[in-house]
C-alpha cells in the first residue's frame, strides 16, 4: 500500500510536470509570439509615420517650390511693366519738350500705366509684406510722375522748367525700381545681402 501510494505520487508528479511543462512551454511561446507581433505592428507603424512623414515633406518642399515659381513669374512682370511704365513717361516728357508725336507717346503711356496697375494688384495677392512695401512705394512714384506729366502736358504751351523739374526727379524712380528689384530678389533667394543700389538704372 505505501509503496502504490508512492508510485501513484510519483506518477502523478510526472504527469503534472509533463503538463505543466508542456504549459509553460505554450505560454512562453504565446508570450513570445505576442511580443513578436507587437514589434512588428510597431515597426510598421514607426514605417507608416516615416513614410507620411516623407510625403508631407515632399509636399511642403513642392507647395515652397510652386510659391517661389509663382512669385518669381509675378516679380518678373511687375519689374518689366514698372519700368516700361517709367520709360514711357520718360518718352512722354521728351515728347512734350519736342512737341513731336505727343499722342502715340500719351498712348503707349496709359497703356503702360494699365499694364502696371494688373501686375500690381496680382502682387498684391502673393507678394511678401517686405517686398509689398518698396513695391508700393515704387509705385505711388510712378503714378506721382505720371499725374505730374499730366498737369505739365495740360498746360499751353509746356514748361520747359518744369519738364527740366520731371526730369531730375527720374534717377529716384529708377533708383526705387532698383530697390523694388533687389528686394524681388533677396526674397527668392537670388542674392543673399543687399547691395547699394545706384540712383540710375535705365
């Protein structure tokens, strides 16, 4: 009878350190599995951010670069009709000095006048504060002169003294276009200081 019990005990003992064994085992490897598919869901999700991370980046870099294309396209037609606008006023006060040809001349300067004021108002829409202000002080200039013409080119016959006036006035309309320039040009990257402008630039 001891010697059954014993052997039922041990036999018990064996079945139960089987089983827990075989238990253990399972769970070590359940844990095991669990962890392994954590990482994994882990991994593809440190993938998933890096991967939209990449994709806003590319964005953002295509929305800077779209910006500066559009800038660069709208600071190209203001630079060009600001002074086409200044050079046809020009052409006008030697018209007016000569008394030649003053209607072709009057003509093309109103239609430079109109050309300058689209292009401003389209900067107006998506050029930087900076820029915006020595624009806007380049073309108050601008239409300044142009009134001024306007009051001479009135008057019969034309004064010569005040054309002569107008004219020395000219080196600071180009020297305000030039600044208008040069801060185009700092915004897109193009120069990285700003240089002394000269009071000419025809």
């Amino acid at each position: 009878m001891g010697a059954g019990w014993t052997a039922l005990v041990v036999a018990v003992v064996g079945v139960v350190g089987t089983l827990g064994a075989s238990l253990l085992t399972q769970s070590r490897a359940d844990r095991t599995k669990r962890m392994e598919m954590q990482a994994a869901a882990e991994q593809r999700r440190e993938e998933r951010d890096h991967a939209e991370a990449l994709l806003e980046a590319e964005r953002a870099r295509n929305r800077a670069e779209e910006s500066i294309a559009l800038r660069r396209a709208c600071y190209i037609t203001l630079n060009t009709t600001a002074r086409q606008y200044l050079t046809a006023q020009v052409d006008f006060m030697h018209a007016l000095r000569i008394e030649t040809g003053v209607e072709v001349v009057l003509e093309q300067l109103e239609a430079r006048r109109t050309a300058l004021r689209e292009s401003y108002a389209e900067a107006q829409m998506i050029v930087p504060l900076r820029v915006m202000a020595v624009s806007g002080a380049a073309s108050r200039h601008l239409n300044a002169g142009y009134g001024r013409l306007k009051q001479i080119a009135a008057d019969t016959p034309c004064s010569q003294e005040d054309l002569s006036t107008f004219e020395e006035g000219i080196a600071q309309s180009w020297a305000l276009l030039a600044e208008m320039r040069q801060q185009m040009r700092l915004d897109l990257g193009v120069d990285t200081d700003p240089v002394s402008v000269s009071g000419t630039d025809p």
